[in-house]
C-alpha cells in the first residue's frame, strides 16, 4: 500500500496541524463553547484517519498504531476514573469538583469539566482510530 | 459512606489498567483480577454488614442532590446482589487462569471480564433509571464479546443471535425510559415512583410496564424469549457461562424487573393480582418448556444452558407469588441457583478442558480419573434438584412455602413435580459422562480449577446447613427491601446521605 499521490500527501502535510489544533481547540473550550471532549476527539481521530488514508500504510506499521492507539484508549479511561476517584479523596464524594471554579468564560474555569474533557476526548479519539485500524485491517485481510 | 462507588469504579479502573499492564508483563493480569475480585468480595461482605443497621445509603454522585443529579441507592437486596456477583467473579477469576492459558490475547479477556462486573454491580446498585440502562448496556456488550471470544463459527454465530435479541431488549427498555421521562420529566426511580403514584394507573402506566417485562424477559430469557440463550452461554468460555448463567441473567432481567415492579410502579399482589398471574404464568411456562427441552440434549453445555432457563422460571414463580415467603424464596434461589450453576457449568470447563469434546455420546468413565470434578458435579446438582442439607433445598422450600401461604397448593404441587425433571437431564450427564465405564482420555483438573471448584462446593454445603443465618441476615433484609413498595421512594430523599 504506497498511499495517493503527492498532491493529496502534501495537501494533508498542511492541513494535518491544522485540523489537529482545531481539534484540541474544541476540547479546550468545551466548557465555554459547543463540542468538547468527544466533538474534539472526532476531529483529532479524523485527522489520524487522514493520515493514514493519504499514506496508506503497512501492515506492521498498522498493528504497532493499534497498540499505541489501545494505551492511549486506556490512558484516557483511566484519568477519568482518576478524576473521579480524586474527587472521591479530596472532596469526600465520588465524581465531586475539587477544584476553583475560577471566573465564568475564562479558559480555566469550570473546576474538573475540562479535565473530563481531556480525558473523553483520548478515549474517543484513541478509540474511533483503532476502530478505523480494525475494519481497515478487516478489508485488507479479506482481499488476499 | 465511601464504599459504594469503588463496587464499580473499582473494576472499571482495573478494566483500563489491564491493557497498560498486559503489554508490560502478561503474567501479572491474572494475578490483578484475582485480587481485584477479592477485594470486591470483601468490599461485599462489608456492604452486607452495614446494610444490617440502616435500611438505605443513599449516595449522591458528585453530590448532587437526588432528583437532580444521579444517586446509588444501595439498600439490603442491592447489598444482596452484590455479594452473590462477587462470589461468583472471584470463584470465575480463579477458575480462569488455566483454562485460559491456551488462549491468545489474554488481557482482553481479563479487560472484558471487569467491565461485565462494573457492569452487573452498577445495574445493582444504581437509583436512576438512565443510569441503569447504561450499565445494562455496559455488561450486555462486554458479555456479546465474551460469547464470541473463541471466534470460531459456532461462537460468532451464536453471539450475534444473542447481540440482535439483546439489543432488541436493551433498545425496548429505552423506549420506555424515554416514555417515561416524557410523562414525568425525570430519571431518578424514586423520582418516577413518586410521580406515578400521583398519576394512578392509567394505560399508560400499563403499556410502559409491559414494556419493561418484555425487555427483561429477553435479558433474563424466559420462554418465548429464551432461543439465544441455549446457543449463547454454552460458546463463551466456561467462566463466563458459569458468570453469564449463574449471576449474568438474573442481574439484568430478575433483580431489574422486581425492582421495577415492587419500588417504582409500587406493584403487589394485594393491589394487582392480575399483573402477578402472569408473572407466574411466565415461570411456569419456563419451567415446564425448558425443562423438557433440556432432556433431549446431546451437548453437554447446551443441556446446562435450558436448564438455566428453566431454573430461573422458578424465581420468576416466587416474584409473582408475591408474599413474603415467595420473594424471600425467589431471592434465595438466586442465591442457590448461581452458587450450583456455577459449579455445573465450571465441571463443563474442567471436562472440556481435559477431553477436547462437549459430547455427551463421546465422552464416558471420568468418574474415576476426574474425582474433584465428578464428585464436584454431583453436589452442584443436588443443590440443584433440591436436596436437604444443600443450599437449593431451602429456596426451594421457601418458595413452596410462600405458595401455601398464598393459598396456591397447585403451584406447590407442579414446582416439587417439575424437580423430577431436573433430576432427569442431570442424571443423563451424571451417566454418560462420569457413571459409564470407558476410556475417555483425560487427567486430573489443574489446581486453581479445583479450588475454583471446592470453593463453591464448601458454599454451597455451608449456606445449607446455616440456612437460618443466610436467611436471617442477607436473604430477609432483601425480601423486606423489595416487600417495602413505594417507600423506597421516602427512603431515597429521607435518608442520610453522605457519611451515613
């Protein structure tokens, strides 16, 4: 699998960032503004998803991605469940805010939400990559 | 108190550790969910000694108060469940390790086994009905993998029969949260209770209950619904049949449905005779259909499998005796049905384990070269059909009981007369596979499996003979828990929340 051709390689160089900010744009703000972690995770997943369409890629290469996609599935589950248990210990109640809640608007305001974001969208984003690696690896299993 | 949430945070965390941990060293996994499981235990005993002072804790997520935000209500017949789930995890994790040693990607099974815990612990203990659904949901998929985890053909295929009509059940059970949340503009069961209550019951009330029934009939298998089941457990690898029939059904369709009947629709047999008919009419049904079906099983899992859903007709039988005696004895048959089905479908695992084959025709003689297993198989069935000193004689006694009382001699009468049928299709296997003389080739059991084995033999003989302990301190709080009706709902805004 050698990928498209080097119009659609060099295009997706540019815009990989770009979509790779917005992404984490979107879980940033996802107290503020419409989106947050899983709208955020969609977007960073479709800009791996991206990359991988333009330059195709082997079949070692595939497994290795899965596996670095599972940890940071797990990763993100476990800092969630983290920040709950946190909240378990510091404020006595599972899931419970321990943190300022600081001005209404700023970025850092909102006490453990953005945090949960964080976490969501690494799971979702891990998450719908090694989904797209599995049916990719389905596809190219069944034509041989 | 601060206990409630660790029953599923506590899997959930070692869910996601699990894969972190299965790339660093393998051989540390087993070992982690071993120990996770019997902390849950531990965690579950406690749980039932501090459900012996206080009727209720209610535990406020984030500290929400309740009809806002979402609350664990854990009263006796949560506490109850809880401890039977983890009995049977921990009897599963031990149990696990040799007969999953010729398995590839062993991590994820170990991952897919804690989330079907926090899943049936969360169903248990959770106070919102959204709540509930999600956690259902989190156990019934993590349990379409498990079935499918050999991938062979057989197991692909019977996963997806159980997947489409588990999700046909999961999905009803949405539509009817959603209609309910429609009419009463909240999620909280408390919440739900109080508001139909006030509404009476109107059709609506009815068409949503209905509703309900259906999805957990599908969840627990009863019999127009039960064709998945028969396919279904016997793929999974033998703990997870063991978890999936022995603890798996009655968490999702038993404890949901009573649940819903007796604390949020505030349903008994004094106020709905006719709606308690039919809960009977189900569990006779079950009883009957699958009980002779499991007679002309040539598979010696699938044989195990109807007997699963003839077995929970009998708890469905108690429900919808509905006295005091009929749900202290349908709860107790949870009790006793996962401790014996456990044990038969582990005898499965260590017979498969050993021969290769689930044949009844092919295998013979392992009577002798199998001691634990036989001897193990013999005891997990008599608890089964009912045999005094063994646990399953006194559910089976407290349900007959609660149809004297309840003035259904006739019931009485078919319950002990559908026993024979369950002494039939376990005496066929008793036969074939360890009576009859031949030479199946096969060695002793690996250790673990055997203390996997004789852990639940050494329940299943103690809780029979304390009996009067069992029933006094675990079994009766959570037939009074569930007898309480719409109290439960006082409960839930009365009590102390935090700290108890």
């Amino acid at each position: 699998m050698k990928g498209m051709s080097l119009i659609v390689k060099t295009i997706t160089n540019v815009m990989i960032g770009f979509i790779f900010i917005y992404g984490v744009y979107i879980i940033l703000h996802g107290h503020l503004t419409p989106g947050g972690g899983f709208a955020g995770g969609v977007i960073i997943a479709g800009a791996l998803v991206l990359r991988v369409l333009a330059y195709g890629s082997e079949a070692g290469a595939e497994k290795r991605s899965e596996t670095r996609a599972s940890i940071f599935e797990s990763i993100g589950a476990l800092l969630f469940v983290g920040i709950a248990i946190a909240g378990l210990m510091l404020a006595g109640v599972f899931f419970r805010n321990f943190l300022p809640k600081g001005v209404p608007l700023n970025l850092l305001s909102g006490g453990i939400i953005p945090f949960c974001n964080i976490a969501i969208s690494f799971k979702v984003g891990a998450g719908l990559f090694s989904i797209f690696l599995s049916l990719a690896a389905v596809k190219y299993v069944m034509k041989d | 108190m601060t206990f409630i949430p660790l029953y599923f945070a506590l899997p959930l965390a070692a869910a996601f550790i699990i894969p972190i941990l299965g790339k660093i060293a393998k051989s540390v996994v087993w070992i982690f969910v071993t120990l996770v499981s019997f902390v849950l235990f531990i965690l579950a005993l406690y749980g039932v000694a501090v459900m012996q002072q206080i009727p209720m804790v209610v535990y406020k997520m984030g500290n929400w108060p309740p009809p806002l935000g979402i609350v664990m209500a854990f009263d006796s017949f949560s506490a109850f469940m809880v401890l039977v789930i983890s009995i049977l995890v921990f009897a599963g994790s031990l149990f696990s390790w040799r007969y999953m040693s010729h398995y590839t990607g062993q991590w994820k099974y170990y991952t897919l086994y804690m989330l079907i815990t926090a899943g049936m612990m969360g169903v248990s203990i959770t106070g919102d009905l959204f709540n509930m659904f999600v956690f259902l949901e989190i156990a019934a998929i993590s349990s379409y993998a498990l079935v499918a985890f050999g991938v062979d053909a057989e197991e692909l295929e019977a996963s997806f029969k159980y997947m489409v009509m588990g999700e046909i059940g999961g999905l009803t059970f949405l539509l009817a949260i959603a209609l309910l949340y429609a009419k009463t503009s909240t999620l909280n069961l408390a919440d739900i209770s109080n508001t139909l209550q006030a509404m009476g019951q109107t059709p609506f009330f009815w068409t949503v209950l209905g509703m309900m029934l259906f999805a957990f009939s599908i969840k627990a298998a009863f019999v127009p619904f039960h064709s998945w089941l028969p396919d279904a457990h016997p793929a999974a690898p033998a703990p997870i049949s063991s978890l999936l029939s022995g603890i798996f059904i009655k968490v999702l369709g038993m404890y949901t449905t009573a649940r819903i009947v007796f604390n949020v629709f505030g349903l008994s047999r004094d106020t709905a005779p006719a709606f308690f008919n039919v809960l009977l009419g189900i569990g006779l049904l079950s009883i009957a259909f699958a009980g002779i079906t499991a007679l002309s099983q040539r598979d010696y899992k699938r044989l195990l499998g109807y007997s699963s859903v003839s077995q929970v007709g009998y708890i469905m039988l108690g429900f919808g005796i509905g006295n005091y005696y009929g749900v202290a004895g349908a709860i107790f048959y949870i009790l006793a049905h996962a401790l014996a089905k456990g044990l038969l479908f582990f005898t499965s695992g260590s017979v498969v384990n050993a021969t290769g084959t689930r044949d009844l025709s092919k295998l013979a003689g392992l009577g002798e070269r199998m001691s634990t297993t036989a001897w193990s198989f013999r005891i997990g069935g008599l608890s089964l059909i009912g045999l005094p000193p063994l646990v399953g004689f006194f559910a089976k006694y407290f349900i007959i009981l609660g149809a004297l009382k309840g003035g259904f001699l006739w019931l009485a009468i078919i319950a002990i007369g559908l026993s024979v049928v369950t002494l039939g299709y376990l005496l066929k296997i008793e036969n074939n596979v360890f009576m009859k003389k031949g030479r199946t080739e096969a060695s002793k059991a690996p250790f673990t499996m055997r203390i996997a084995m004789v852990f639940l033999v050494v329940l299943i003989v103690l809780l029979g003979i304390g009996f009067q302990q069992v029933f006094d301190f675990v079994v009766g709080p959570a037939a009074h828990a569930l007898l309480r009706g719409i109290e439960y709902a006082n409960l839930v805004f009365g009590s102390v929340a935090v700290g108890f």
